[in-house]
C-alpha cells in the first residue's frame, strides 16, 4: 500500500463551537459534555486508507478564544489544508469563518479548504441557514457539510472528504527537488521551511 503524508491540517473557529470535540470524535470515538477550552494549540496524528493509500494527517487544533487570536498564524502557516468549525446554533460563529479565511489568505497559507457546521444534533435550533453557508463555500471553492461530535454524524466524512481533497490536490502538484513548492487550487505557492512549533502540555478542548 503506498503511504503519504504527513499532511498539516488545522482546525479553525471561534471558541465553543466544538472544534476539540469533533477532533476526539475523528481520532478516538469519544465525546465529553464538558471538553476544556483549547490553551494554544494542541496536536494529534492520524492515518487513513483512502482508496488503496495510506494518509498521514497532521491535525492541529487552534484555540479560538479571542486572547489566543494572535497565536494563530502560527500554526497554520504551512498548513495543507484547513477545517473551519461553525455551530450552527450560533449565527455570529458563522459569520466569523470568513474571518479565518482571510487570515489564512493574509498569511500566504494557499490550503485545501472545507466548512463544517457542529452540532447537527440541535437541529431544531438551528441559526444558520444550510444554503447560506453552501453558498459561502462555493464562494471560497470549499466543501460544505455538517456533523454531530456529540453523535458522530458526519465526522468522518468531513475529515475523509478533506483528506480526498489534499491527496488529488498533491497529485496535480508539479514535482519540485527540494523545496516546499506546491500547487493548491491553481496558485503554485513557494514556502521555506520553518521550525514546527511544538504542542504545548495542558488540558486542551474545542
């Protein structure tokens, strides 16, 4: 089987909305009704198989407290791709995904992008419109779904689907000898290398 990766994926979202939770849920099945807040950062590996490959996942996921907003760029620069995290109970939440995205495009980061809207399970309560936020993701050539960290719903397809989408956008990058050159959504983007930083010890929720 062939192997690739690691890939750097990181997740993105204001603070609540279940970013940690749904990261759990994806890497161990599990769910707690009272996950910490992310202090900084914090760091998990996963493998897929994804049609006869193995892919190695980086996942890092951000604190999205305003206090830790300025800590942000660095940890998803040199990302592959990016999971934005929205609740769908919170309008505002929403809104503030294009926040992050025009961070990420601010910082230089030309990354696979997708948008999930947690807590699927609160349907009844629902704030944000699906279409509105299908139509934000067209605008920004993302997916769009939803997902229960709660219930499992849709976590693994939203983290397989945006796994899919880094490996074919790695398949149509031209081969570059050492260097961190890639093509991502058409913009060939050229990075050096940096230092990864390191996950820092603590109690770490979404």
């Amino acid at each position: 089987m062939s192997q690739e990766g690691p890939f750097k994926i990181v997740i993105l979202g204001e603070g609540r909305v279940g970013k940690t939770s749904l990261l759990r849920q994806f890497v161990s099945k599990t769910f707690s009704e009272h996950e910490a807040s992310t202090q900084s950062a914090a760091y998990l590996d996963k493998i897929l198989q994804l049609r006869g490959t193995q892919v190695q996942l980086s996942l890092w996921d951000t604190a999205g407290q305003e206090r830790f907003h300025s800590l942000a760029p660095i940890y998803y620069h040199n990302a592959d791709g990016a999971l934005l995290v929205y609740d769908i109970t919170d309008l505002d939440s929403f809104r503030r995904v294009a926040k992050w995205v025009e961070e990420l495009q601010v910082m230089g980061t030309k990354c696979v992008l997708a948008i999930v809207g947690n807590k699927s399970d609160l349907q009844s309560q629902a704030k944000v419109p699906k279409a509105d936020a299908e139509t934000y993701a067209r605008s920004i050539n993302a997916r769009h779904s939803t997902a229960s960290a709660k219930l499992g719903f849709g976590v693994d397809e939203a983290f397989g689907a945006l796994a899919e989408d880094v490996l074919a956008s790695k398949a149509r990058a031209p081969s570059q000898n050492q260097t961190s050159s890639r093509r991502t959504r058409g913009a060939l983007v050229v990075e050096e290398d940096v230092v990864r930083p390191r996950q820092k010890s603590g109690c770490c929720g979404g």
